[in-house]
C-alpha cells in the first residue's frame, strides 16, 4: 500500500511517464536503500483514448532498473518475464 501511495503522489503530476518512472524508482532508493530497484509502469493515456486518435486500449510502458537489475542482465530479465504473467 505504502507504494501505491508513492506512485499515485508522482502520478498526480503533470509529467512525462518516463519521468514519473525515474521518480519513483528515486523515492524508493532513498527510503529503503535497496540493493536495487526494478520499475514497469504501463499506463493507458487518457490523451490517447478519449482525445485526438481516440486509439483504444493503448498503453505506454515504461522501465526504470537501478543497483543490482541494473548491472545483472539475467536479473533484470527474470523481473520482465515475472511482468510478462
């Protein structure tokens, strides 16, 4: 719960996705000093579905790796196919 609360305070934001991913991983590493941390936002854009294009169901996926998924490759794999389920 305490993580949603993180990302809905940076989700709130006008922002870049990519931004906000970057921000949240930050926010973690400096609260819990992890060995690392691994971030996937997918998000469906308002802007996207409703505005403009008006493209149904698509989403924006974003990633953000710091300490140990960053530096060990079949790490960081392991995380995005734990995603993939």
């Amino acid at each position: 719960s305490k993580i949603a609360r993180v990302v809905e305070i940076f989700g709130k934001r006008l922002q870049t996705q990519e931004t906000m991913t970057a921000q949240i991983a930050d926010c973690i590493t400096d609260a819990l000093n992890p060995a690392g941390v691994a971030i996937l936002v997918d998000a469906k854009h308002q802007c996207m579905t409703t505005r403009g294009v008006h493209h149904k169901n698509v989403a924006t996926i974003t990633t953000q790796f710091t300490g140990v998924f960053k530096t060990d490759k079949d790490l960081r794999n392991r995380f995005l196919r734990f995603c993939e389920q």
